[in-house]
C-alpha cells in the first residue's frame, strides 16, 4: 500500500456500467523525505483511486493497488487497481511524529 | 487507475483468437501537474488498451491496469493488461476544474 | 499492453519442466515518441516473452504482462508474466501512420 | 520480493473494517549498492506493509508485494499489497557478507 | 519475465511459516545494452527470488513475477512474488550471441 495525499477528482459520466456510482478521487503518492526523514513529499504522479472511506480533498489516505483493490465487499466485481482503504490519523519515522491529521492544515 | 489521453491505434492481424475483433488503442498517461496543479501533463509513456466505450483520438479517458482489466463481461476471459473504463468530463484538483471535455480542443 | 520491438531470444535448458518447448524471445518496450509523434522510440529495457504468434527477431509486437499472460489455452498453467499476442501490422498517432510493418526494414 | 527497513507506522482509525487490528509499518526498499556491492542503500520510497513478524523500526525485513501478500492465513481476505514476512539475519554478496542483524546498529 | 545476474543470498529465520526452507537468493536485473547492443548491463536493483532451479552466484537466470510465481507446484501456495524458473546457457540479440554461460566467466 502508500500513502497518498488527496488532490481532486474524477467526472466520467460515459464509463463502463459496473462503475456508475463510484466516488473517483484522484491522488498524488507520497514518500518519507529520505534527507530529513520528517516530512511527507509528493511523488507528483496521478492515480485515480475509487473511496471507500469518504475522503476529502487534501486528506492523507493509505491506497491498495492492483488485484487486492477488488477485496471488499463494495468492490469485489468492479474493473478497478487502486482504492482508498483508510484515512491517516498518524504517520510516525525515525521516532518521531511526522504527520498528524489533528494538526495538519 | 489512471488518467489518460488517446494517441492512435493498432492494428494487428495476426494475434491471439480471442483478440479478434478488440479495439486495440494508444495511450499516453496524465498526471496532474506538480507545480501549478491546474493542467494535464503526458507521461510520455505508451501503452495499449482495449477500448470499452467508444473513445477516440485525443479524447481523455480513464484506464484499469492488471487483472483488473479483465473484470467486466467483455474482456473476462482475455489475454489484455489494461482497458479504457471511461470518457472523462472533468477532472478538478485543488479546488479548481483543470479539464472539461466540453471546453478541451 | 505494450508495443516492443524484438531483439533476439533467451535459451534455457535448465528450467521450470513447464517451460520446456516454450520459445523464449527478448523484447525491448517501444514509446510514441512524444515530441515529435511520429516515430517509435526503444525504452533500452529487455523483457523475456513467451512468444504465441511466431514473432521473428526485429518485428514490433503486442505484449501482455502479468497474470493476464496466462489468459490462453497454451499460457494458462505457465509460471509466466509477459507473453506476444500479436505481430502488429500498423500504428497510427495524431492522425498519421507512423509504423506499417510492409513498409519497415 | 524485496530488502526493506522499516522506517515508522501509520496509524488510521477509519479504514475499512477488514483492516481494522493490522499493524501497519512504513518501509523503504532497498538495493544492494551496485558499485561497491558492499553495502544495503535506501531507494528513498515509502510503501506500507502489513507486518506478520513482528518487526520493528530499523528493523531490515523481507517483502511480498501484489497478490502474494494475501496468500498467507491471516491476509487471505485483506484488501493489502504488501506485507513483511521475514525479519533478515543475513545479507551476502559477491561472496561477502554485507548485512547481519547481529552485527548492525 | 526478465533476464537477471544472482548476486547473493539471504538468509531470514523468524519468518511466515510457509516459507521456512525456501532458498532465497538476491538478483540484479538486466538489460540488453541499448548501444552496442552486445553486453547485458545490470539494472542496479536488488530484488528477493526464490530459486527453483538451483542457480548459484553469478549465474544468468529466467525470473517471473507477480501471481505468476506460484505457478508452479512447489510455490503454489506461498506468499512470494519472483521465483528463478531458468539457469540461461545462451541469449542472442541483434543477430549475434551476446552471452553464453560456456564462455562467460
């Protein structure tokens, strides 16, 4: 899974059946900065993910990817490789506290 | 999945039976641009799909990658790794519309 | 998929008894080239393919990766995850044929 | 599969249910430094694996990514990508040993 | 599936229990010189696999990938997402023998 920050989303009104009434968020990877190790940075890719846990634009999320996106129950039989599996409280490194959602604009 | 614009085609007469008869397209994949945040940007990378709903060149469009792709009636039982799911109408990011098909060249 | 350009062959006669008889190729990944969009450009990678359509050294293929290699009678329970599904006769972009196999050395 | 350490954790209260009770361990690849092949160096990317071993921060540990990190009794039915299945004692290269856990801070 | 040089071994005893006993050995994938097109040049990556055909160091060998992996009866059922398939005698490109296992130290 990754980390991903929340930047938009999706209108596709012309899709494949199965597909209509999903939430289309699009979201940008984050890493650990390797230098400083206490900040998250983008990777400054696009994926689209379908929302499973109502997320919200600039919400940090943990996404799946490939075959195990279908392993839910609201996802099983739907042509998707990326979902957004969890909004992130907390993300700690090196010992320390690196991102916090109660404290982070 | 992902974000995409349609490039071209491909033709291919001698291929797998159960690919007789697929429309075979060109993709190059978008991201949101990292800086601005309020364009597309191709990847320049170039992959194959099997169109799903009618789309056409410069369009853009939403693809699933892996097994994923095989998850609707049509492509169940083929050998394909990525197919077009949907036209996009809109894409917006950071509060703002950066693509809609209705204003797009 | 991916179009890839084949560049010669592996032998191995040491191996999985699965893969004995399967013809083995080298490909190297192709791009539309994005500034100019009329030619096909090498990734400079090297796949090993289990070729399905009697593909010859120098031609430009359809490949499939993944579980999604396994989706036909002769690939199905085969530890393989890329395979060529197709000899690809044109590639058209932007409007132009940019590839025809009558009409490439 | 590949060398990791386990750089920090995620905490998130509100993912979907299956996920609830997996602890979650961010970890950064690692590859074996090709030009003095004696040592294990940092990709610098972030991926979150489910942790079936007990590992800790620092810790150099083994990762399945895809499908296969559900093909254990305890992933079977997650929606998960990447899981630690083995804590490393030992890294040898080109005839060296190049890591031991006995050994390294 | 790709070509790839085994580099080293690792060794992990606290692990999930299916894997106890599989050998695992560290490989460097390759490529085919883009250039010259006459050498095979190693990628710089360090990826786990477990070993089917009892490579040993040094040695050029056939990886798969992904679910392919347990494609074979002794890796069926394990959590692993590369296995060694082939020990390579030979790999041609460009019309000429770029590598054979007889001639290379």
């Amino acid at each position: 899974m990754f980390l991903a920050r929340v930047t938009g989303s999706v209108v596709s009104t012309h899709k494949v059946e199965s597909m209509v009434g999903q939430k289309l968020l699009t979201v940008d990877p984050l890493r650990i900065d390797a230098t400083l190790q206490a900040t998250l940075k983008p990777l400054g890719r696009t994926f689209i993910a379908v929302d499973l846990v109502g997320a919200g634009e600039g919400q940090i999320v943990m996404i799946v990817q490939g075959s195990s996106a279908r392993m839910t129950d609201e996802t099983a039989k739907l042509p998707i490789d990326a979902a957004i599996i969890g909004l992130v409280n907390e993300v700690s490194a090196h010992g320390k506290e690196i991102y916090s959602s109660s404290t982070s604009a």
